[in-house]
C-alpha cells in the first residue's frame, strides 16, 4: 500500500458497532491507546472490519485543533 497521507498508524481492529447508516471502528494501538472512527456501514462490510482484523488509521487533516482546561 502507497499512501501520500503523512499519519498512519498500526493497530487491530477492537469492536465494531454497525448502525442503520454508519459503523463506529474502535481501532486498538500497540502501546494500549485507542482510536476510533466512524464510517459508512457499507464501508466497514466491504473492508471485512471484525474484531482482530489488523488495520490502519490512516489521519488525513487539513487542521488539527488544541484546547486546554
């Protein structure tokens, strides 16, 4: 896989939840963070996203917020 995205990160797949449109993707990382991402239901069936799966996060961006307390 070539990518010009600049972010992509490793992990498994740790639970998918499918909705009627979308599907919530909780990505687990090596060093025991999580992400998760929200896609299209058909999206998720297409790649075969189940648990244990290795994937990749891949974080395309155009602005990364920061916010303090």
């Amino acid at each position: 896989m070539k990518i010009s995205a600049r972010n992509v990160i490793r992990g498994k797949v740790k639970k998918v939840v499918h909705g009627a449109v979308n599907s919530e993707v909780i990505i687990s990382l090596s060093g025991g963070d999580e992400i998760t991402s929200i896609i299209t239901k058909i999206s998720a069936q297409n790649l075969g996203l189940t648990e244990g799966k290795d994937v990749y996060a891949v974080i395309k961006a155009s602005n990364v917020m920061i916010a303090i307390d």
